[in-house]
C-alpha cells in the first residue's frame, strides 16, 4: 500500500568563512536533502539496512562544504546531489533545497569593513537541485522579498455579484512579499550573474507596471524574466497581497486623502501562477 | 506563456457561537479560498471582468456561515466550493482549506462551563475540499498534534558510510509532530465521529508500535487508518523527528542512564510517506 | 559610566526522564540562568577572570539535572540558584527562570498509557527564582494560557470624547491569552499543588465573573489568588484583550445575532495590574 | 490590594504615505499607547467612567497622524503624548512605543525610483516617549540589528569551574542582534540626525574594536555612543550571542581552520548592560 515516500534532513544550518587575502566573505546556508527510493523494506518490515541515517547527511553537508566551493550555492547543491547518488544500492532520486542568507559588509568611514557584516534583511535567495542518475535540474528562486509601490495601481472593472462590496479603485497601494522559482534549461552557466539580473527584472518590471491587478502585474513579471533570459524556460511567482486599507476618518471630521492607510495580516489575497516558455 | 494559475483569500478567522440552550459551542475556522480557471485575460491584457475580488471571497465565508452549519466543518468546506462553482461564467475548480482551532469548556467545580472555553493546544484539525463542475473530494487531516514515546523505539542496522557517526540505538526518544491528510472516497459519511476514530488510530499505533524507524512506524501507522476505515482511500503522514540527544555527562564525572537529553530543533529528520488502497 | 549590568545563557533545553517502575515521566524545561555582580573588570578592560562562561552556566544544568530532583522545577530552580552562588569570588545576584512545556500520557483503550505522551498545547507553565547571599524568593506562573467566554461579558459606560466610535454593548466575547505570575512569600511550600489551585482559582474567576471590562475580571482573578492562597503576597496579571468583533452581515442582507465574529490579532488591548497583600 | 496598573492598546499599524512633488514616501509605524493613573474604580468596582476605550486610542493614532508631521517619528510619539494628557480627568502618565519599519526606494537604472519601495530587512528603528503633566522624556532605539564579526573577537582568560569545558579561542565569530536603547537629556533635538550618528556609532565600534568578550565591546560600544553625544545621558544594550560553533571535521578525516561553522539559535548568550553618564 505504499506509494510515494522520502526521508532526510532538514535545518541544516552552515556558515562558510572565507578568508580572502583582503577581506573575509560569509556564506550562510540552510540545507535541506531528501532522498527517494526504494525503501519499501524499512517501512514494512524496519530493516533498516538500505536506510543512511539522516545524521549522515548532515555531516556529508559540513564534510563536503570544507572542500567544495559555496559560491554559487546552486553548484554546491549540484556537489550534494551527485554526493548522495554515488555509489552503490543508493536513491533514486535526491532533492537538495538550499537557503542562502546574505550578509553584506558594515560601511565604515565610507568604505566596506573588511570581516565586519549585516545581515541584510529577510529575503532570502533560493536553489533546489533535484537529480536521479539520468539528469539533474536546478531551479533557482528568492523568497520574503517585500515591496510595495504607491502609485500606477488601480483594481476596478472587476465581476461583482450580491455578495461584492470592495470599492472600485484606479489608485490603490500594493504592497506584496515576493516568492519565485525559476528552472534552468542546463546547468553549466554562470549562477551568480543570472540571479542578479533575473531579480532586478522582477524589481523593475514591478516598479514600472501599469498595474490593473495582482495577476496582471505577477504576469508582467514573469514575461519580463522569460524575455529577457532564454537560460530560464520556466518561472512560478507567488504574491501575497498585504492588503493596506485606507482609514475613514470622517467620523472624526477629517479627510483622509489616500494617505492614511492600516496595514492587515489577515486576511490577505494570493496570487499564484507559473509562466512557461512554449 | 501563461501556464498554471490560481488566485484567493487566505487567512479568514471566522468564530461561530452556537447559543445552544444549556451551552454555548464555538467553531473556530481559518479559511483559505482558491479558484482556479480561464483568467487569462486579466493575467495578459489587465481584463478584471472575470475576477471575482478575494476580498468577495471574504465576505461569502462570512455570509454563508450565518445560515449554514459549521459542524462538522466538512460540510461547511463542500457548502463553499458549491457556492463558488455555481452561476455562469464562473472558475473551472474551487479549494476551500479550513483549519479548525479547537475549544474546550472550563471545568469549573467538576462540571464542563455551559460558556467558558479553553484553546486546546497547538494541535489543528484540518479540511480541504477541492471541487469542478464534475465532482468535489474532501480530504481531512490534522497538523501540530505532538507526542513523544520514551520506550519501544529503536535505530540500528541501518547504513553505514564514511561519514557516518550516529550511534546505533535500541532504546530512544521518539517525538515528533504528526502532520495527517487522508483523503475520503465519499462525501456522504459522518465526518466528525470518522475523525475522531482515525486521529486515535494514529495515537494508538504510534503508541503502541514497537518502532524500529520513523518510517517503520510512520507506515504502521497509516496502515491502521487504512485497514480499520474502508471510507479512506489515501492517507499522506509527515513525521519530522524531533531529535532528543541523550546529553554526554562524562566530562563531570556523571553517568547518562539515558536520562538526561537535549530537546534540539535544528536541524531535523523529515519522513514521509503516502499510502493509499490498492 | 558602566550602571547595571547582567549576563548568562538563555534557551536551555532539558528534558529529563523519570523511568518509573509502572510508567515514565517527562519533564520538559527551558532554562535561563542570568548573573549579576562585580564584572566591570571585563566590560571595561576585557579582563575575564570572574566571568564564568555562559556555556559552564548550561552545562551546570544538565550536570545538576542528572543528579536534584525536577519535580516540582521550583525546588529545582532554587538548587541552580544555590549552585551558582556557592563558592568564592561569585556574582552577587542570580536569576533562574524556568519554563515548563507541560507532556500528558497518551489515552489508549481508556487508560493512560506508561510511555506514550502527548504535549498539552501551548500553555507553559514558569517559575523565577531569585537568590543573593542573604535571601533566595519564588515566583511561579503561567503563560499561553488563551481562555474565552462568551456570555457574562459587557464594556459599556466608559469614558467618551470627540474620537470614540465604539458602541456600548452587554454581551461580548472576551477572549485572552493569560500569562500570571505570582510571588511566595515563602519557599518551603508544596509548590505543585498551589500551583493547581492557583491555575483553578484563576479560571474559575475568569468563568463565573460578571464582567464589566477587562479591568474589572483581572481584578477579581488576581483578588481570588491573594485571598484563597496566605502563601502569595502578590500577583501581576497580564491580559491582551483578542478581539472578536462582530461582523456586519447587513450589506447582504443578513442579520448578526451575535453570532458571526472575526477574530483579529491586531491591534489589541492590552491591561495589565499588580495585586499586592497589603 | 490594587498596586500598579496600565492599560492600553498594542500593535496598532499605520502607514502614511507622504505625497511629496517628486518622490513618495513611507512612513511604517506600529504604535502602542499605554495609560496609567487613578483606574481603581474600574478594577474594583466595574465603574467605566473614567476608562478612555482603548479602541478610542486607536482612533486618535489614526486621526493625528492625519494632521500631524510623521518625520522624524519621534515627535509624532510626542504629540500623542500630549493628546492624550489634554483635557480634563485624564491619566497621570502615558507611554507610547514607536516602532518603524523602514522602507527604502527601489534602484531602478540606477536612480531610485519615485513610488516603487523595498521593506530594508528585520531591523526596526524604536521610540519611547512617557509623559506626565510635569515632563515628558523620549528614549530612541533600535532593535533586530544583526551583525557579525569574523576576526577581532576572542574569548579566553576566563573563570574555569569543575562543570566548564569550553575551550579558550583568540578567534572566533561573534554574532549578535543589537537591541539599544538610548535616552535623550532634552526633547528639542535633530532626532534623525542623531539616531543616524548613534547607529553608526554603535556598528563602526562593533566593527573595529578588539574585542575580549561580548561585555567588552558592548561596552565599547555604549562609551562610544556617551562619548559622542552629549544629548545622550544613558544607554542599555543588550546583546543575544548567536553561536557559530566550529564543526568537529575530524572523524571524516579533514581539518577544520575555522572556515567551518553550525549556526545555532539555542541555547544563546545574552548580555546585557546599561551605561550612563555620571
């Protein structure tokens, strides 16, 4: 009766300090690995005997990153990946998520501290790397990137019915947390430069758009990304609506000018799609 | 290039005071609301006149929660998938995932309190019911319900590789937080007595197995679903280990009878696993 | 220039196993230790020969653990207490706080089970000791403990001014999260069993209350402590006020009979007070 | 029996947004407002007369911060102060906490972008402002400031017990998230400029200071704030030791030269201390 299954570890926390001649640079990871197989033997019966521990994988994650390169991190997670499939009698299938956290250095008299760093915020970048022994794929991905933009966004037109109050709006914030993944076509390129440039364009396309709607603007961005970088042949964006309210402040004899606005948690709209290169 | 789209509400907190004559019962839900269908347009073109707004998504939880039943709170999920498929023009599929917080009454001198309650914990009961204009599934769960057992488990005889260094164990702590969906082959059954009967299956198995992994027990224990409940077809189990690590006293000239542990919260062991009816 | 000034280790995570000859035991603690005295040496001159590392700090407790009783974790907070201060050369001040994160067995064919156990939700239960070398005092109490009560709850006569908007009721729901601490006026006391009864004074009072806002409730619980229990001198209470604000079903024509809340996190109330013997 | 006793309202979210000729600008604040003073009525005998519903206080942070300057937001902090001392039969003294959440523009070629925001990360900038009808005082801060050190930083020389394992290092990482808070002399100042200054006075001593424990240069970093700024007469830090434990690469054959590191959450060090100016 058992169908899909997988096991490993997960929160694998790993902080990398590279000590260059001139400066120090921190690489700060969290690591998941999963692994799928055939299993079947460890459920059914607990022989453990095709079973690594998940320990294992933890101390494969510290073992492998004293003598691999963590920079990109996505090919760190390639390494991981080919790690868990050599051998003999191994998975079928391992999955390596990987969390970068980035520091930046503190600015002091004008100029980057050498071994002396922020953490710059609660984005984070992603990657995951999945391979079997025939292929592996590597998708790349940023999450808790929050933004908001206060003009050139408007929600109207919009199907009511009997149970429809929302006002229309031409001028409205949208604010949003940013999570996307994108899929590499291949894995031989330069990591590090792509991130950089696929995340402006979804900064910039963000920024510029005449915004009708969620969808629309989730739309732009993701066109913008599959435009511009042939190396991605697909991209999922996720975008929360942090819904910021305009206050009434008439009872107290006041206008409020689209200027005063509450800022909910809950509820909030979500807005979900994965664009694909045809 | 628009593929996979869906859009929604989440995080709506419903409360329902049911004003019994001897006794108030309250049903706490948090609500998440999600169509999906044709909304290319107002992906590509800004077109919002198929859109119905989240924010009236929001207000038909509430509307519908006035006049119909919130227990079991199922029938409360299948009642909203009917609402949003009905109509013209309307989405191809509605998800309506309910989490239901439990309260329980205050004792108060021996007796249940007819309208003072208590939260009962972290633990949340769990519904999603998916739905076309073909057929709905219901599926039912719970997450965060934590246990521990400090006997009849074991790891030993498991794989070994040049980076492994977990001991073998045959007496260990086992604790973890169950996260349980299983998935209905029918929507016309007595959903609270089924859940209560399925979430003490669980317990029982978990308690009682004589546990040679997280995978050995984790299938036991969605076998016993299956084999006891001929209602549930799939059952789907995510057990994270909650590592406790027996702490090494030696160095103060004390012994560790297996007693004395460290609760640790990363990094963790993730299992889990699907079984589903032949 | 240097005024107050304390350190120690925080996040201490011990669970310790009592193997009885008919059933186990948890006890499920997270400790902070916190030192205070003559350290201005190591502020000002990074001269460390009287501070006692933070991680001797944690394995003190786990050494201590291994050998003191847990049960109840007051006494074992007072020996942590008289550990860091025995000796020469010590801090002058010491703070222990303790938090329980409480386990219950498991029901299995109607009875407890010995070694299967299940976390009883988010309430912990605390304990801070304080001991210099002339006194050692005892506070206990509880946090996380979320109650509601839906009838015999009122706010109305209040103060009004040119911005209130809030309309007077006499039926409203008062949810909160509870989190008390009380002081013993002494320390050779049965703590576990005041413990109970002070928890049940506390709940009991906040379910028969007739209450005429949040103050007033808050009052009555902390009177119904100092005047049941000689043994606590005082009692501060904390109660955030979690709103449950009755929907407006009007637009869709549809009447709240007081029935259809949305529970909100923020913002919220917030009421605190002291009860002190006199 | 009634001692001390506040109430107020927390976690009030307001966002302004400042409609300037060329360029918007956001203004995130969650503010709480807390009232103490003669309150024994409501608490002992129910009698709401003289309780301002902390709904109204809500309403005035929205209302005020319709007419009044939000920049800096220190000054906003006081004139809610004062608001709420206006009038007739108020509270003796008010409290309310600040905390914003800064955004900064998006870079959009190269130029920052007039309307299109980024939240800047985790850290939160702090006000306190308590007033009575005598004085009012302003105390600023920030909170969640995570920095790290990878050289400079040592801990040795310490006071060693029978219960202490750790090793001496002359270099370590040092990590931490600064809270600090400051209290002016006077209310009539440049509150950005100098919170500004003090910030950067604060993480340019982290920065460089040869530091022998967390103590030594917490405290190097409040001197240097005192020494700085006059308009300062106290200042309280307080500094969690976030971990980073070198990894034991020795079972797997290979040498860890510091590179290596597992970032832990618990337990952590927290130290903490208040300096002021004689």
């Amino acid at each position: 009766m058992l169908a899909e299954n997988s096991y490993g570890k997960s929160g694998i926390r790993l902080v990398k300090l590279l000590r260059r001649p001139d400066r120090h640079e921190i690489v700060d990871l969290t690591v998941a690995v999963r692994l799928a197989g055939d299993f079947e033997a460890a459920h059914v019966s607990g022989d453990n005997s095709r079973v690594l521990p998940t320990d294992t994988m933890k101390n494969a994650v510290y073992a492998l990153a004293a003598d691999h390169s963590l920079t990109p991190f996505e090919t760190f997670g390639i390494d991981l990946v080919a790690h868990f499939l050599a051998g003999e009698g191994e998975p079928t299938s391992v999955t390596v998520d990987l969390e970068e956290h980035p520091w930046e250095p503190l600015t002091v008299r004008g100029r980057p501290h050498p071994h002396a760093f922020r953490r710059s915020g609660g984005e984070v970048r992603i990657a995951v790397v999945r391979g079997t022994r025939e292929s592996t794929s590597v998708e790349a991905g940023l999450d808790g990137l929050v933004v908001l933009k206060s003009a050139a966004s408007a929600f109207s037109g919009f199907r009511r019915d009997r149970l429809t109050t929302l006002p229309e709006t031409r001028d409205r914030i949208f604010a949003t947390s940013v999570a996307a993944h994108w899929r590499y076509a291949e894995t031989d390129i330069d990591f590090a430069t792509l991130r950089g440039e696929i995340r402006q364009a979804l900064l910039e396309t963000f920024a510029g758009h005449a915004s009708e709607s969620v969808q629309h603007t989730l739309n732009a961005m993701g066109e913008a990304v599959l435009e511009r970088h042939p190396e991605v042949d697909e991209i999922r964006i996720s975008l929360p609506n942090k819904h910021h309210l305009p206050v009434d402040l008439s009872p107290f004899g006041l206008e409020n000018r689209n200027e005063i606005f509450v800022a909910t948690e809950e509820p909030y709209g979500l807005i979900e799609a994965t664009l694909r290169r045809k």
